[in-house]
C-alpha cells in the first residue's frame, strides 16, 4: 500500500514508457466510467445489461494496465493509488472520453445513445488496432494484456457497430441524431493518431505502436461502417485535444472529483 | 417481500359464475399443484391463478429492475477499482433478474411492453424498500448484507413455485445472487475489521437507517395477509411473511455480531423458551406511507424508469425501423 | 444508395412503439453436448439477438454456441393431446433392452 500524504494527490516520476502505458490505461479507465451512466437507464433492458458488458471489459483493461503501471513505476504503488490519488494534469486518456456520454451535469449538456455506440465504435475500432500492435511489444505483460484485449475489443466493434448502422440507417430521427454525435466526435479523433515524442520513443524500443501506425486500419474500418450507416466521413480539421499530455477538458474535474471522492474523504481507508 | 403483491391484492377476483367444466377442470388443476406438480405455459389453468402470477411475478421484475437504481447511485464513486468491478456485475445481474421474471410472465399471455406501461402509470408496485435512498458507500454494503439477504430468503422457496417459467427462472436467479449478499458483507467486515473509525461510524449509520425496512420487506403481519392460504396452496408462498422475518431476524444477529455492530431495536433479545429471537415493535404505518408512495424516493425512482423509457423510445423505434429495412431488402435479393 | 444522399426511405417515420420481438435462446455448454433451452429476450433483429443471448446468459462461462429462434417460429404440441401423443409409449416396453432377459454371462449386451 502506497505510504502517500493522508489526503494529498501523489505524484508520479513519469518515463516515456510509463506515460505510453497510462495513456491506454486512462482511456479504458475514464471511458469505463462514463458507460457505468448507462447502468439502470438504458433503452433497452437487454442493452443496459450489453454496456455494462463493455464497461466491465474496459475496467479489466484499465487494471491490468494501471497494476502494469505501477510496477514500473514502483515506490509501491498499485491500481487503486493509480487510479483515486493522482490528480489530473498527470492522467493521459484521449480526450474523447471525457465528453458527456449521458448525464448532463450543471455546466454541460448530456450526451444520448447516438454518442455513446459511436464513440464505443470509433474506441473500439482503436484499441483493436492498439491491441493487435501490442501483441509484438518486447514488454511480456503487455503482450499479455493484449491478447485477451483484443477478442473484448473485436465484440465490442461488431456490438456498437452494428448499432452504429442500425441507427444511421434506421429514422430520420436517429440518424439525424447520429450526424449530430458524428459532428461532435470527430474532432476529438485526432488526437487517436498524433505522433509524439512518447510515441517514437515506444516505437523504437518495441514497446507498442506509434499512434499514427493505426490510422490506416482504423479509417478503413470505421470507413466500411460508416458507409453502410449512410454517415460521410467529416473532414479532418486543425482541432487538436491534449488528454494524452495531460491536459484535459472542462470535463475532466468533474470526472475525477466524482470518482475519487471516497478515497479523498476518508484518507487510510480500507476497503 | 415479492409476495407483497399478492398481500396487498384485492381479497377475491374470482368470478361469481363458472360452469361446471371450469369447476372441474380447477378441481383438478389444484390436486395436480398438490401432487407437486408443475404447471407450464400452455396448460389449463384458472383465471385468478393466471391473473394473480402475472401480478405477482411482474412485480418481482419490476423490483429488480427499480433495485438497480439505489446501487447506481453508487457506481461512478466506488472506493476502489475492484469494488467498481463488483458493484458494476451486481447492478447488471439485477437487470438480468428483472429480464428473466419478464420473460416467464409474458409466458402468462402478457407483454413487456405493457409491463412497463403498469410500472410507468403507478398501477403496478415494486418492493418497497428500494424507496430509500442510499447515502453513503455503506449503504452498498448493507444493501448486500440485509436486501439480498432477506430477498433470498423469499426467493428459495420460489424455486419450488407450482408455475414452471416462474421457477425455472427462479433457480438461475438464486444461483446467481448468493455473490450479491457474499460482496456486501465482506465489504463490511473489511471497513469494521480494518477500517478507519470514520468507516466504521459509516457503517454502523448504514445499518441503523436499513434496519427496520429490511425487516418491513416481508411484507404486513400474517393476520394482515388475507391471500396467504391460496397462494401457500399454489405452491407461490412457502412460508408465512412472520415466519421468514422471524427467519431472517434470527439469521442477522449471529452476523450483526460477527460485523462488530449493532442492530437498532432495544427490545432484541434472544428468548430462551421459544428458542428465537424477540424483536421490537414495526412501524406499519412508514410501511403503508412508503407502499403508497410517500417514501423518500417514490418519485424519483419511477421518473429515472419512465425517464429511461421515453428517451430510449427512438432506439428502439430505429432497430424497428432498420430491421424492416433489413428484411424487405432480404427478400429481394 | 450512395452515401451522403440522405434515402427517401428515411422520411417515413418507423412504427413507432411496436415492440421487439420475443426470441427464445439455446446454449450448448461446451462441445459434444446438445444446445439447452435457458430463457428468452427481445430483440430487434437475428444479429442483435445473437448478441444479446450472450451478453445476458453466457456471461459465467456457461456456453461455447448460441441459437436463437423468434417465439412465434416455434410450434409446441398442444398440452391437450398430452393423452394421444405420449401415453401410447408407455407399454412398449420391448424398445428398451430391459424387456430382455438374457443369462449372465452375455448380460453386457
């Protein structure tokens, strides 16, 4: 158990490898906690209990990657200091996760059902491709990750892109709704496919996949979908987010404040 | 506490009249549910029998699935990954459960659809204790430790029920829900065995405010259950309500002991000559405010239901839709 | 249909508030046993069903193979004709190698 201040956030000693491992950590972990929303609200019984599915995946990936992490990291840390005592400047998810999924909250309009198995598909579709690339990494425990990952990421890519047809091809209500979701994602899908110094870094040293290596597939993959679900691939703008460098959202706060409250609030505690 | 519907239903709803036939044919139907027999969907059956399982086994669904809110609350806020983890699988069984008990009620000739309409409108109830609220991380534990555990006490003898979807569906629910009461005591022998005295303060206020509402879930006093005699002949009631909350009661104390805390009812002392635990005093009348819909969450756990619903209607409308599409270019091909 | 050139089709509004259809799900457990019937669930169309079968009863590793067929595709012998349809098998007993009594020494037949 991590020796860290009573109520303060800890502070990581942060190696290229250790950011290129968070950043896949975070994005499952954060997109994990916006589709637990979803529990006990879905439009469908049988749905509600299908998201949680993929909740449940993400969060598997997030702990094994985040205990991964901590052992690099070392100074005994683990998942759960990793996860409720960092504070925000040093998570690394994509910012698309961040974006309201369902609940609207006092500063932002919610997100509806159109923006959740989209970005469930355009995440899937990623970490496939992550994953896939991560199968050759020179880290064992990552190889390992990613071969269970990537048969959770290809259900999750046939479950929301099915849906993502379904609801592009399906009303004039839904898809308007899924043009509107589409418009609002996209920019965010940049940054899925920015190349950086942590990025080479793990592609020379056969950590994993630079993120521009994985645009091809994905844009193929995401191309096919979105053509069946009668969607135009927008064009690509000069909107770059930050998440992956630690530098989040409006959303992020109020992520954050919320799922780390108890750890924060009764400093020691054992659960 | 699922018979509840049955407690409170009208005392009679046969109808006056019945031929001979129908008389005969119940004469038999009830010395075959004597046998231990079991009645599937296609078979004869009587009226009110029919009437009284779709009630009562809808509103079990609707229970569960009004259940998965007050531990909903609490999923975004887990203290730690692995009690994400399980809190996330629970909250998901209860859907299934839900899933399951509608299934084998629209076996009866009803729909999910219409279901839901009944939950929506308020004609059709669901257990009351998910009228509370839960306050606190304790309140998860506790929920686990006194709602699954008096809600599986009811639900054993189910498994037995004379109505056959009913039970079937019965056995897969108690396999799957023994995790659910194990989770939420183990989380709270964890924070009073190793936690932090603020932890244990939590705990001990989460058991104080559950307490009396669990034991309210078996529903009225057994004089104040006029259905009880049918339904134990229909093989839908095993046990009367007192007769499992002396159950359930006696169960609690050995493990309210084990916990390190206390239960909050001064008159609870173990009796020597009945070799049971007395008990003090229910407040019937909380009972009967919150099962008219003046609990402290009534309103706001049927909104988040209808809510849920309404905004899901152009999904649902948009498979419809896409399915039909589907099919028509199907057939051309 | 090209994408883009938003399909006439799509102006209609669908039916609005019919309801999904019922499926009934049959899991085999793992290879070299029979598909089991475990329950139903609604869905809109055969993927969707197929998807859904697994996410809500195979989540505890209980099968390896999903069948869905739609409720209203199945035909059921009527309860009435119980009596004609399965009475009739009680006394032929010689189907069964019970009936035959044959000396110890080539019982294992």
């Amino acid at each position: 158990m991590a020796a860290a201040a009573a109520t303060g956030s800890i502070a990581l000693e942060l190696t290229q490898s250790l950011r290129y491992v968070l950043r896949l950590a975070d994005t499952a972990l954060i997109h994990a906690q916006r589709l637990a929303e979803w529990c006990g609200h879905g439009p469908v019984l049988e749905e509600d209990i299908a998201l949680t599915n993929l909740a449940l995946d993400l969060l598997g990936q997030a702990r094994a990657l985040l205990t991964h992490a901590a052992a690099l990291h070392g100074g005994g840390l683990d998942e759960d200091s990793l996860a409720f005592l960092r504070s925000e400047h040093e998570f690394f998810n994509l910012t698309l996760v961040e974006q309201p999924l369902r609940k609207a909250s006092a500063h932002a309009p919610g997100g509806d059902f159109a923006d959740t198995v989209l970005r469930n598909f355009l995440l899937a579709t990623w970490f496939k491709a992550v994953w896939l690339g991560l199968s050759t990494s020179t880290d064992a425990e990552l190889r390992g990750i990613a071969v269970k990952a990537v048969k959770e990421a290809r259900y999750h890519q046939q479950h929301a892109g099915d849906w993502v047809v379904r609801l592009g091809d399906g009303t004039a209500e839904s898809s308007g709704r899924l043009k509107a979701a589409l418009a609002r994602a996209w920019p965010y899908t940049a940054e899925m496919f920015v190349c950086d110094a942590v990025d080479t870094a793990a592609q020379l040293c056969g950590l994993g996949p630079a993120r521009d290596t994985l645009r091809p597939p994905w844009l193929n993959e995401v191309t096919e979908v979105f053509t069946l679900a009668l969607l135009v691939v927008p064009a690509d703008t000069p909107f770059i987010s930050t998440g992956t460098t630690g530098r989040h959202s409006e959303h992020m706060g109020f992520i954050l404040a919320e799922m780390q409250v108890l750890q924060r609030q009764f400093p020691g505690g054992r659960w | 506490m699922y018979t509840q519907a049955m407690d409170l239903a009208p005392k009679d709803e046969r109808t006056a009249l019945r031929s001979i036939e129908d008389a005969q044919r119940e004469e038999h139907f009830e010395a075959r549910i004597a046998q231990g027999d079991f009645i599937e969907a296609k078979d004869w059956m009587p009226d009110h029998y029919r009437k009284t399982l779709v009630r009562q086994i809808s509103q079990h669904a609707h229970s569960e699935i009004v259940g998965m809110l007050p531990e909903g609350n609490w999923l975004t806020r887990a203290p730690t990954l692995k009690r994400k983890t399980i809190a996330l699988a629970k909250v998901q069984d209860e859907a299934g459960h839900g899933l399951y008990l509608y299934a084998a009620a629209e076996t009866l000739g009803t729909s999910r659809d219409q279901m839901f309409a009944a939950l929506h409108s308020g004609r059709a109830k669901y257990s009351s204790i998910f009228n509370y609220p839960t306050l606190s991380w304790a309140d998860m534990g506790v929920v686990g430790w006194l709602v699954d555990g008096a809600a599986i006490m009811n639900q054993v003898p189910l498994t037995r029920c004379s109505y056959a979807p009913y039970a079937r569906a019965m056995v897969r629910i108690c396999r799957e829900e023994s995790f659910h009461q194990r989770q939420g005591f183990e989380s709270l022998l964890v924070m009073m065995k190793e936690g932090t005295p603020a932890q244990q303060a939590m705990v001990q206020d989460a058991v104080n405010r559950w307490w009396w509402p669990s034991l309210m879930m078996f529903g009225p006093p057994d004089a104040d259950s006029p259905n009880t005699a049918q339904s134990m002949r229909w093989g839908i009631k095993r046990l009367s309500n007192d007769e499992l909350r002396q159950k359930f009661v006696d169960a609690c104390v050995d493990q309210a002991k084990l916990l390190g805390v206390s239960l909050p009812d001064p008159d609870l002392r173990w009796n020597e000559a009945r070799g049971q635990h007395d008990f003090g005093a229910i407040d019937w009348a909380e009972f009967w405010r919150v099962v008219g819909g003046h609990g402290p969450c009534n309103t706001e756990r049927l909104a988040a239901r209808v809510s849920a619903w309404d905004n899901g209607a152009w999904v649902r409308d948009a498979a419809l839709a896409h399915a039909a599409r589907q099919a028509v270019r199907e057939q051309a091909a | 249909m090209s994408a883009g050139t938003p399909p006439a089709a799509l102006a209609a509004p669908a039916p609005a508030q019919a309801e999904w259809p019922l499926w009934e799900v049959f899991v085999r457990p793992k290879a070299g046993l029979d598909h089991k019937h475990c329950g139903s669930l609604h869905a809109a169309d055969a993927a969707m069903a197929v998807q859904l079968a697994r996410d809500v009863y195979t989540r505890r590793q209980e099968g390896v193979s999903l069948w869905v067929v739609r409720s209203s595709d199945i035909t059921a012998s009527d309860p009435g004709d119980k009596g004609m349809y399965f009475d009739p098998m009680a006394d032929k007993v010689y189907r069964h190698p019970t009936f035959y009594e044959l000396p110890v020494a080539v019982d294992h037949m």
